[in-house]
C-alpha cells in the first residue's frame, strides 16, 4: 500500500498531531507499506526512511499553518498513493483531500485540533461559526473523517458531515511504565525537585492559554508539595512570573526516556485545560501509573472514570481541584490503587492496536471508493 501522509505537524514539532503521524509511520514501516510525508517543517529529506516534503507556511496561534501551492499536486500525481492520510486538515489538509476526490482515491481526515475553540479563546468568538463551517468544508471531501471520542464524533456530525469513525490514540506501553518509579534516575529526580521528600505534583504539554496551567496556583496551598511543570510555549515566561516564588520547576521539554522518568517521578498529574480534543499526556500518565486528575470536559471524559482510573472534576468551580489532590496524596493507597487503576485503563491502547485499527478504517476507504467508481473506468 502507498500511503501519502500530508500533516500540519511534524518533527522538528512535538505536538500530539506531530507524534500521531511518527507512530502511524512507525506501523506503516513495520507492515511493509511506502509512505510519504508533505508536512510544514520536516527534520530532513528522510525520516525513519520514508521520503519527507516541507512546503511552505506561516505562523497561525504558535502553529505554522501550511499552504496549498502546487508542489502538493506535483508530489501526489509522481507518488500516486493508494490512500491519502490528512492528520488535522486546515489549509494545507484540505488541498490533498481535494486532490484524493479529484482522483478517485481514498482519504482519511483525522480531526486532531479544535481550530474553531482556539480562535474562541484567542478572543475571536465571533469567528466561531466561520470556523465550524470551514472544517466543514476541510473534511467534507473525505472519504472516512475519523475523530478522537464519540463527543468531537457529534460535533462533527452536526457541522453536516456524515461519514465519521472514531479512533483514538495509542500510549507506549512500554516507555510509559510504573517499574520507572523504582529507578536510579527517577530517584534522581525526586532528590531534585523534592529534596525534603515533598510529594511531587506534575504537567506535561505545551504551555499555551488553552492548557490553563496558571490555575496550578490554586494548588499552592497543598501543604509539603512541589511542582514540576515538562514543557514550553508562550505562556512560560508569564507563568514563571506568576509562580516566582512557589515551589515550582520549569524544566522545559522533554522526551523518550527523560519525559518517561520525569512522569515515574510525579505523585499525581493535574490538568486543568479543559478544551482537550483528547487529551494524549493523561494516557501517558495513566500508562506509568500515576493518578490523574483533569476536568470533566473535552477529552479527559473518555480517558478517565473518576475514582477508579483518575479524578474527574467540575474545572468551573475554583479551587475544585485542590481538596481532590489534597485528599489523594494523604493517602498512599489511594494513590497506589488510582495509579494502578489508570494503568489498567490503557492496557488495550499500544499504539501497535490502536493503529491496527487505522488499517483497517484505509481498507474500508479503499473499498467504498473503489465501490463508487463506475465498473468499466476501473484497471483489472
């Protein structure tokens, strides 16, 4: 099979669009199919062995926004994939999934980024049913549109498209683990950032608006903790300000061994954005065994049933979250049982599984297009 992967993100990016697409190739290269990839930013001309394409673009919300031009034309005709994979469509998506249905070839759209809830919390709500109807538009040309939960499923379906899947995202299993927490390095770690043996309380993700990792200050109060922020983004300096003072360690962005480390490091997780598609830093925190607590909203509703595999509450009320982590990290059997429970909760979700499942939605695709092509016009 020939797929043609077009992504808005890709390394040097880590995002969680960017690290989909690392983990589709990585199965991609393992069942022996040819890829492609047309992204924005690439890390050369090859990654993992598969051709790569940088295109131009322009920043858009800290993001580079790809832009349809004809270099995209080109390199699909030369290529002639067999299936065209559009992580996150927006501008640059939506040319190669009206290049698939121009050719009659299949296309799945992963709706990954909520474009139309960032230009809301970027102060332009009023854009908002633009946006929606622009998505529309970006993913109506697919011949499969797959979302992250059965609630973006609903959302999409009401912006009038009718051929909707959900798939997930898969967790390393094996990176993300809990016997971490018994290692040197971890222990390291913890001397570290809590050096008067403070319980450690963590964040992994970009840190932007949307995160609202300022609201860790309602945290503050928990006595005997300390916080450990993983990552960077606009937002770092404001929040360094903010937190002067506090027990808090921004130490930047980690990954592979030292972002697993640092997870087997924290007692419990706290995420309080609640405009998560998905939410892909619970399932690694779930996969090492560290409580997670997260707002009942987005994302997080589907990852975690509360006081069994993590905490769920109401991010509307203030000062929700506290008396939640105050009662967990009291309680080391509490935090051993809810950690456990969140392991338990990914088992099933490798990413080998979970793309397993991705195959199967390209065979599905290849089969509804080729049954919508006029018997006489197809090759034997």
């Amino acid at each position: 099979m020939r797929v043609a992967i077009v992504t808005e993100s890709f390394p040097p990016v880590f995002n969680g669009v960017a690290n989909s697409v690392v983990r589709v190739l990585e199965t991609l290269k393992a069942s022996g199919h040819e890829a492609i990839v047309i992204a924005p930013t690439t890390p050369g001309k090859y990654f993992n062995g598969f051709r790569t394409y940088r295109v131009p673009s322009v920043p858009f919300f800290q993001f580079q926004l790809g832009l349809p031009n004809p270099l995209v034309t080109k390199i699909l005709d030369d290529f002639k994939p067999d299936i065209v994979h559009a992580a996150s469509p927006v501008l640059l998506g939506a040319q190669a999934v009206s290049w698939a249905d121009r050719n009659d070839v299949p296309a799945i759209a992963i709706f990954q980024t909520d474009i139309a809830a960032y230009a809301e919390r970027y102060g332009f709500k009023l854009l908002r049913p633009m946006v929606d109807r622009m998505m529309a538009n970006f993913h109506a040309g697919a011949t499969i549109n797959l979302a992250p939960t059965t609630e973006v499923r609903d959302y999409l379906v009401r912006l009038g498209l009718s051929n909707v899947e959900v798939w997930g995202r898969g967790v390393d299993l094996e990176l993300f683990h809990p016997d971490r927490k018994s290692t040197g390095a971890v222990a390291l770690l913890r001397k570290q950032y809590a050096p008067n043996g403070e319980k450690i309380v963590g964040f992994v993700g970009r840190l932007a608006p949307e995160k609202q990792v300022d609201r860790y200050s309602e945290l503050f109060s928990v006595p005997n903790t300390s916080f450990v922020i993983v990552g960077d983004g606009p937002e770092r300096a404001a929040l360094e300000q903010k937190f002067r003072g506090a027990n808090v360690h921004f130490v930047g962005k980690h990954s592979g061994e030292d972002l697993a480390n640092h997870y087997a490091s924290f007692d419990a997780f706290v995420h309080f954005g609640a405009e998560e598609t998905f939410g892909q830093t619970i399932q690694e925190a779930q996969s090492a065994g560290v409580p997670v607590i997260a707002p009942f909203a987005g994302g997080p509703k589907f990852l975690i049933e509360s006081g069994v595999s993590g905490y769920l509450v109401d991010h509307q009320l203030t000062n929700g979250f506290t008396p939640v982590l105050e009662n967990l990290l009291a309680d080391e059997e509490l935090m051993a049982r809810i950690g456990e429970g969140g392991r338990r909760k990914v088992l099933d979700k490798s990413w080998s599984a979970n793309n397993a499942k991705l195959l199967e939605f390209y065979a599905s695709a290849m089969e509804i297009t080729k049954q919508s092509i006029p018997s006489e016009l197809l090759v034997a």
